[in-house]
C-alpha cells in the first residue's frame, strides 16, 4: 500500500513547495495528519490537510459583556453603541466585474471549441469572484476574533440566513454582508476561547423599546427608533443590539437558575451554548448576568418629546 500523506510531504519538501505549510506540518505526527486533500481555486492548487489536535487559546478575563446586531448599513451594533463598518466588497467590485463579463460574453463561440482568449477571460472572471470570496472570509475572521477576545459573554441573533436571501431586493446585499459565515467563525472561536455565547431568537429586537418595552412598529426604511410612551430616542440598531443582550441575559439568568425551559429560547438557535455555560465558571458567570446593562448606559440614551 503507497502511503499517500508521506509520500506527499516528502515531494514537498523535496521541491521546496508552501515552505511554510511544511515548516508548521513539521510539529505534527504523521499519526495526527487524517486526511489530505488537493483542491482547484481560480488561482492555482492547495494542498488541505485535516489534523487531529486539540486547540484551546488563554482568554483574559475583560468583564465587559455585549450583544450584537447584525445589518446591512452597518455589519453590526453592539449594546453599547459601537458600530463596525459592512465594506461591500461585492457591490465595490461589480463595476470591474461587470466588465470582465462582458469581454468574456464577446468571446464566447456558440456551437464551437471555445479559444485560448476566452479561457483566459474565464480565469480572470474568477479570480475576481475569489478575490471577493476571501474579502468577505478575512473580515469574518478578523472581527470575530475581535469580538470575541474583547468580551467574557456574547449574546447574538439566530438569523435564519437561508430564508433572508429569499427577499430578492436584499438578497445581493445580505450575501454580501456573510453574516452566516460571520457568525460561524464567531462560535468557532468562542470554543476555542472558551467565553459564552449565545444565540437567541430574532423576533421583534428592533421594534421593542430598550427601555420601556414598548412595541413601536417600524419599516426598514426607519433608521431611528422613537418610543412615544417613555420619549427614547435612539438609533434602531443600538436599541435592538440592547434587546438581544437583555434577551440572553434573561436566558442565563434562568439556566442558573435551574428554570431554562420557561424561557424564550428557541432551543435549536442555541446551539452547543448550554455546554459552554455548565462548563464554564458558574461563579464569574453570575457576575456577568448580574452586571447587565449598567445604568450608565442606560442614562446615556437621549430622550425627548416625540410629537
């Protein structure tokens, strides 16, 4: 039997290839290595390679806790007003590759053996659509981690991605923001580091009021959320990152104490979040749910007379 992995090592050792894939391979038994893959990408070939090791990262403790609303003006809003700027590389990119179509499209032959120029034009067309593919994958990442190595506890919405894009006014736009692709390098990384996180339900964050509790009915077209019965002014997505994070505070709050099926919860949405608590600290996780949201915070949302 030919031994497929070691065979593969050694020629990229030998040819001196991904020098610094064989340099980190080097740290692992050929024991460890499960499975390697070769895949095509518009550029050129990779070498994937499924190692079997256990990964935990040190989280130091911040004591600050959030919630977080993901949108298309803004990638999110946390709770307490920060706002992370969506950068649209699809739409940014449409110009360039609306262009790069359209060449392709005149060189297309019906009927016939397609040309060397048209295989060439085809690549290029592709390499632009990665290029936008790992925009999107690099931002994911990179605030995820952020906001994970910012945050002992993170409560977010269990948005349903794939019934969204439905909305063919959206659809372009929620694709391009990879909210699902964030969310899922955000768990990713919240095991890893071992903080909390938890997904609660979506329904009615953004037309509660965060201080009152008022429904105030808005469109999408309404940017400002202005609640007649206690006169807060504030701005729609701040006040429902707010509500999401009172939403999974009232859902740790009834996990500890022991009355976790009366809540809200959609199980499903949850995840593997009920792991992550019970075998977190139960301790340092009742001062999280007990800090909430401090009343500073509270008295820095403007009110005023709303006609």
């Amino acid at each position: 039997m030919i031994d497929v992995k070691s065979d593969l090592l050694m020629a990229l050792k030998q040819e001196n290839l991904i020098y610094g894939v064989v340099k980190t391979l080097v740290y692992y038994s050929e024991q460890q290595i499960k499975r390697v893959r070769v895949v095509r990408r518009a550029d050129g070939y990779y070498c994937q390679f499924l190692i079997d090791v256990e990964r935990q990262e040190y989280h130091k403790p911040t004591g600050q806790i959030t919630g977080i609303d993901l949108g298309l003006k803004e990638f999110y809003t946390d709770a307490q007003g920060n706002t992370v700027e969506n950068p649209r590389y699809l739409r940014k990119s449409e110009k360039r590759l609306q262009k790069a179509q359209r060449r392709l499209s005149k060189k297309f032959r019906k009927g016939k053996k397609q040309s060397k120029n048209y295989h060439k034009q085809r690549v290029k067309v592709a390499r632009l659509h990665l290029k936008v593919s790992r925009q999107r994958k690099d931002k994911a990442i990179k605030e995820a981690l952020a906001l994970v190595q910012s945050n002992d506890l993170v409560v977010y919405e269990a948005l349903k991605v794939r019934n969204l894009v439905k909305n063919r006014k959206l659809a372009k736009s929620i694709s391009d923001a990879s909210w699902y692709q964030f969310t899922q390098w955000f768990e990713f990384f919240a095991k890893i580091y071992q903080i909390v996180c938890v997904a609660v339900p979506p329904h009615f964050t953004s037309q509660d009021c965060s201080v009152c509790g008022t429904r105030v009915q808005k469109t999408l077209s309404t940017r400002t959320h202005q609640c007649s019965n206690c006169q807060t002014v504030i701005d729609r997505d701040h006040n429902a990152a707010i509500n999401i994070l009172k939403k999974g505070l009232k859902y740790l709050g009834n996990h500890l104490n022991g009355t976790v099926g009366q809540t809200e919860t959609d199980p499903n949405a949850l995840g593997e979040s009920d792991l992550w608590i019970l075998n977190g600290d139960i301790e340092n996780l009742s001062c999280l749910v007990e800090q909430g949201i401090s009343d500073s915070d509270l008295e820095r949302i403007p009110r005023h007379s709303v006609a």
